[in-house]
C-alpha cells in the first residue's frame, strides 16, 4: 500500500510538472540573462507552478511584428527599449497591462507604469575612461572633444542616438535644450559638425561589450558605455571610472506581446521582478538602476554610490526623449548612416 502511494505521489507530481503553464520570457541575453535568471526568473518558478523559458533577441521589433500580424505569438513577455515600446503601443504590437495588479504608481520612478509597459530597469550611456592610461580624469563631453589635451581614439555607439545628444553637449548646448536645438534643422547641423572634428580619431561600437575591451586594451582613451558594464568592470577590479556628467539615461521596460495566451501570468511575473527586494538584487548584480523608490533604502552604500540613480550622479543626467526619437529617428539616423560612409 505504501508503494503505491508513493508511486501515486511521483505521478501526481509529474502530471504536474507537465500541465505547468510555460512562460516565455526575451530578453538582451549576455550576463543581463544570466543575472535576471537568478534573481527573477528561478525564484517566479519556485513560488508558481509555471516554467519559465528564457530567450534573447537584440531587439528587433519586426520580429515581434511578424509574430503578431500571423497570429504566431509564442513570446509572452519581452524587454523592449523606451523608444521601441511607445512605437509598438501605437502600432498595437503590445497588450494593454493592468497595471494595479503590478504595483502602485508612487511607488515607482516617474514613467515605470504605462499603458503597455512596466518599467525594469533605469539604465544610463555614461561616459568611461580607464584610469591607469588617464591620471587627469575628464569631466565631461567637452573633454571627450579635446584631442590636444587627451590625444587618443575615443570610441561611440555607432548610430545617432546619443551621438547626436553627446555632440551638442560637447558644444556647449546646456542639457534642458538638447532636444530643442536638436529638432531644428540647424541644430542637427551643428551637431554634425561637431562630430566633423572628432571623426578621424572615433573607434565605433556595436556589441555592449566592446567599449569595456577597447579600453582595457588602451585602444581608446575614452568611450561611451552603458553603465552596467562600467559598474561590471569596477567590481571585477579593473580601474574603469564614470564620468556622470552629461550621460543620458532611460528606462526598459517588460511588456507582453499581443496575442500571448498567458497575459495574466505574464503581469505576475512581471509584477514579482518590480519588488524592492527584486530589484534591489538586480542592481546590485548587474548595476542599473532601479525602478522601485523603496529599493535604494535596501542597498549597500557603496553599491548605491556607483549606480546611475545614485542622488548625486543622476541629477547631472540628461533624460532621453522617446517622443523626439520616434519622430525623427528615421531620418537622422539616415543622416548619420550616410556621414559615417563618406568616411
């Protein structure tokens, strides 16, 4: 009898595990993957009866596009750029979240909860120098510019995003009229021209990881990065430093692509990763900024004093403006495309 019980318990148990609902779960891959395995997706399976499928893109919305407009969607939650998430809002890409069943909007930075997206994470492009090839430490893009003081290549993302912020800054532009210098024609020339000066001495980016290699291997004295890999290089010891100063920050957001099956499932989720204990342990494993205001009073001082949200470092942010991206992106990035052929 008891053998049998047991062998009833074990197929209970089975039938179990494989009538779980499975949630499917994007995002950037890369150590962000390996961080938010641990601490977001591992501990959802262990307190629902749910397995969790994890996945990568690098953000290609027409791959989501394609899924929604054949009725094939198999994503159920992704994580998607600012920018990316208003556009697929508009184009009805994304599901339209309850979002009092993810939190309570004081309790977030402004901007978390939206009509299709929860915000994740608050990450910053932030300029870095390595600090042992550097004794006189830059303060900002002004300096990025000044080969005669800081002879060397500096490397940038390659596209205009950021490129086109950092060129008027580096000119002299203050940080609260970026965005409206940038929207006239003539600002978009003077922040070409500014790169003019710059480009025979640019090394371009693309993979997250390069502006970190550069550096190491003193190929560049200076590069944009995004501040997770900065906060990566310090705690592994390197002599990686920020400089705060003009970066520009934004927010990522979850959001559930429309059609999934799972939507529910997918709020809880995405509700358990916005938690202060959640996100006090993704910060600190992999160094963005938190999205829940009761996260900072969790953090280590000295963790919290290297992140992008730290008081004193993001009041010397700019905000990034996806309202002014997702109207002229297209075009200047175009612009940008055709100025980095001409070499």
């Amino acid at each position: 009898m008891e053998k049998q019980l047991t062998a009833l318990a074990l197929a209970l148990a089975l039938s179990s595990t494989a009538n779980a609902t499975e949630l499917t779960v994007i995002s950037y891959g890369g150590v962000s993957k390996t961080v938010q395995t641990e601490v977001f997706y591992q501990p959802f399976e262990a307190a629902h009866q749910a397995k969790l499928i994890a996945g990568e893109y690098n953000g290609e919305m027409a791959r989501i596009k394609a899924m929604v407009d054949t009725n094939s969607v198999n994503w159920d939650v992704v994580q998607v750029e600012s920018d990316k998430l208003v556009r697929g809002c508009d184009e009805g890409l994304f599901e339209p979240l309850d979002t009092q069943r993810i939190g309570k909007v004081a309790d977030f930075v402004p901007g978390t909860l939206s009509e299709c997206g929860a915000g994740l994470l608050v990450w910053s492009m932030t300029m870095a120098y390595n600090a042992d090839a550097l004794t006189d430490a830059p303060q900002g893009w002004a300096d990025f510019w000044n080969v005669t003081k800081y002879p060397g290549k500096r490397a940038l993302q390659r596209g205009a995003k950021f490129t086109l912020e950092a060129a008027l800054l580096a000119d002299g532009v203050p940080q609260e009229q970026v965005y409206k210098v940038l929207a006239t024609p003539e600002g978009v020339d003077r922040a070409f021209s500014k790169l003019d000066e710059l480009k025979p001495n640019i090394q371009w980016w693309e993979a997250g990881a390069q502006p970190m290699q550069y550096l190491a291997a003193k190929d560049v004295v200076m590069t944009t990065a995004f501040n997770g890999r900065i906060f990566a290089a310090e705690q592994s010891g390197a002599h990686i430093k920020p400089v705060w100063g003009g970066s520009i920050h934004a927010i990522d957001y979850w959001a559930i692509p429309r059609g999934s099956k799972n939507k529910e499932l997918a709020e809880e989720f995405i509700a358990s990763t916005l938690t202060p204990e959640a996100q006090k342990l993704h910060s600190t494993k992999l160094g963005y900024g938190s999205v829940n205001l009761h996260t900072a009073e969790l953090l280590d001082k000295g963790i919290a004093a290297q992140l992008n949200m730290a008081p004193q470092n993001i009041k010397q942010s700019l905000a990034f403006d996806n309202e002014f991206w997702i109207d002229h992106g297209e075009e200047l990035e175009a612009r940008f495309n055709a100025w980095v052929a001409r070499g």
